[in-house]
C-alpha cells in the first residue's frame, strides 16, 4: 500500500477523536495533555488510544508512531505536522 492508501484506511477505521488522540500520542503526548488539549479526561483518551491499537492492530506506541509517519500523518522533523 502506499503511504496515501495508508492514510486513508487509517482515518476510515478510526472515529475523529481516536484519530485526534492517535496523533497526539504519536507526537508524544501523554494522556493528560491530550486529555486536556481535547476536553475529555485522561481515562478517555486511555480508551480512545487503547481502541485505536486494536483496530489498527498494533501492540505499542512505537508502531502507531512508525505507521503514522509512513502514512505522512506526523513528520518526526517538525513537530507541528
């Protein structure tokens, strides 16, 4: 697949806020600061990453990171992507 492909299938299995949680915590984010960048409490956004690892079917952060970038959704150069 290619990183677009990637992308799309991504945001297709994800609710918007998993997929906002996801790129939160890719970034390095923690449950706190996600929790209060998105209004939800830090167990929410728990779920809301817990959930995303199962659907995407990975086992840690570093393979969320990992797919994120090839995906183009981050950029581990800027952290503003």
């Amino acid at each position: 697949m290619t990183p677009r492909e990637v992308c799309s299938e991504i945001k297709r299995e994800l609710s918007e806020r998993e997929f906002l949680c996801a790129k939160m915590y890719a970034r390095g984010n923690g449950m706190h600061t996600i929790g209060a960048e998105l209004f939800i409490s830090p167990k929410t956004a728990d779920a809301h990453i817990n959930r995303t690892k199962i659907r995407l079917k990975l086992a840690s952060r570093q393979e969320l990171i990992a797919l994120f970038i090839y995906a183009g959704i981050i950029n581990p150069y800027d952290p503003r992507a």
